[in-house]
C-alpha cells in the first residue's frame, strides 16, 4: 500500500476551489503552482494548497476526493477554516 493525498486548492480565502487528488502532493502541488498543466486552476489562478489529508490507498483517495467534489460549497469552506483558519499556503510545509 502507498499513500495518497486529497487535496483543497483556493484562490484566495473564500475564492475559487479545487480539489483533487494525487500520490506526490509536492509534485502535484509544484504542478499546478506552475501551471504546467492547462485547465481549470490556471484559468482561475487556483495555487493556494489550503488544505489536505493523506489516504491510505488510491481507491480510497478516489472515494474521498469524489465525496468532497460533491459537497457543497459551504462545507468545503468549513473544512478548511476548521483545519486552516488563516487560509495560510500548507505547501510551504510540506518539505
């Protein structure tokens, strides 16, 4: 078994979100800081990691990503103040 991350991007606080999932969080999170991929976190300038939680395994990672894509908006937000009130940038902790 490997671990997996699921992750929370924004914007700004309260601006625009994504969430995503991957198996190197500090390559993923380098990616989309650097928009080396097209879509929608470049064209919304979403590079803010707020928030994370590691999985144990891909289909978990899978299943918890599908669930937090689905939650409203509201609730998303609340779980990232619950763990990241200032809304601080984690991707500088993770090294």
């Amino acid at each position: 078994m490997s671990d997996y991350y699921v992750y929370i991007l924004a914007s700004r606080k309260k601006g625009a979100l994504y969430v995503g999932m991957a198996k190197n969080l500090n390559r993923r999170i380098f990616e989309h800081k650097n928009e080396i991929w097209d879509g929608f976190t470049q064209k919304y300038k979403i590079k803010k990691l707020v928030y994370y939680e590691k999985c144990e395994d891909k289909k978990t990672a899978g299943m918890r990503e599908r669930q937090l894509k689905r939650w409203r908006r509201a609730w998303k937000i609340e779980l990232v103040e619950k763990h990241n009130s200032d809304w601080k940038d984690l991707y500088f902790d993770l090294n």
